[in-house]
C-alpha cells in the first residue's frame, strides 16, 4: 500500500504553512499500525519525505490486539484541560531518545519552562486565530455535538455545550475569537504535568 500526498484536497490557506500534508500522512499511517496490531499482523512502513509518500507493507503476524480497533472507531478529538498526573518516565525515554532525519523531541517539566511554552502558545493562537481567512477554513471542520460525520472537531471536545456548538462554526467564521481561544490553549498548556516540544 502506498500513502501519498493529495494537492488536490490540501488546505488552501494553512495547509502549506503547517506542514499539513505530514501531519495527515503520520496520522493516517499510525492509524493503519494500530489496525494491524488489532488484527494480528505487524506493519513495514518506508517513509519518503522527497515524494511525501509512504510505503505500508504486511510483515508478520503477531498477537492480535482487538482492543486497538474499538479504540481507533471510538476515539475523538480532546481539547480539554490534561490529567495532571506525571507521564512515566520510561514513555517519555521511549519518545526522547528516539532518532528522527532533521528532527528534535524534547522534554520538560520544569514550571518556569511551561510557563514560557503557554505564553510563546498564547501568540501564536491569538496570531493565527485573528486571520479571518484560517477561521474561516477552519470553520468547515468544526461540528456540532450532534455530528454523525466521522471527520471534524465536534464541541464537546472543547467541553462545548449542545447548544452553542450549532452555531459554533458561524461565529469562529465571523467573529474575532482570537484573544478567547488564546487564554484557552495556554491555559491548556499551564495546567499540563509536562510537555513534549517536537523541533522539525
């Protein structure tokens, strides 16, 4: 199976900026990972970051992980505040001292550290957020709580209620949520035990 880069589909406005086609590809393909591992069967992957394109080939077959699979159909978007809880250190060596082609994963629980990373997080939303063309394409993927579509961000996500998450599109696309969204993700930030930087 070969994964590749769609131009066609990519986000006019920020796709580009954000490194958007990356994020799709390594969502997709830790997605099909885990399927594999559901089912019994380990996952070969090559990765070519010239072509933006990854080739996914069966390797052999292990014991099946059913729960993955309930878990990939499960699953949804969580903005809320994170458990406190400090992550284990062996997860945070495990990501750390992993060795990627022109890419850094960092690690800090340091108060002073986090409290810079919310305020440098705050910019950046209030920046991004005040661009009346990213909100409104941003807009064609937020959902109500009522969404039956499989894509998007629904409103509970950001423990929106019901009722404002139906008219929640219209307002990210009409209205200057910069300075709320802002207070919102870096206080998303402070009120975490520790933060993974990723430098690319």
């Amino acid at each position: 199976l070969m994964l590749e880069h769609n131009a066609d589909v990519q986000l006019a406005h920020s796709g580009k900026l954000a490194a958007e086609p990356y994020v799709s590809l390594g969502s997709c393909l830790e997605t099909l990972v885990l399927a594999g591992q559901a089912f019994g069967y380990e996952l070969h992957t090559v990765i070519d970051n010239a072509a933006t394109s990854i080739t996914v080939s069966v390797g052999k077959k292990i014991a099946p992980q059913p729960a993955l699979a309930s878990a990939i159909v499960n699953r949804a978007s969580n903005r809320k505040y994170y458990d406190e809880t400090a992550v284990d250190k062996k997860l945070i060596a495990l990501i750390t001292q992993r060795t990627f082609s022109n890419c850094i994963a960092q690690f800090t629980e340091d108060r002073k550290e986090i409290e810079f990373l919310a305020d440098q997080t705050k910019i950046a939303t209030q920046k991004i957020m005040s661009d009346a063309a990213f909100r409104k394409e941003l807009s064609y993927w937020v959902r109500n709580n009522l969404t039956k579509k499989y894509t998007g961000m629904p409103g509970f996500a950001q423990e929106m209620p019901t009722p404002p998450s139906l008219v929640a599109r219209h307002v990210i696309t009409y209205f200057d949520v910069s300075k709320t969204q802002a207070k919102t993700d870096a206080s998303r930030v402070i009120h975490s035990p520790g933060i993974v930087l990723i430098m690319a």
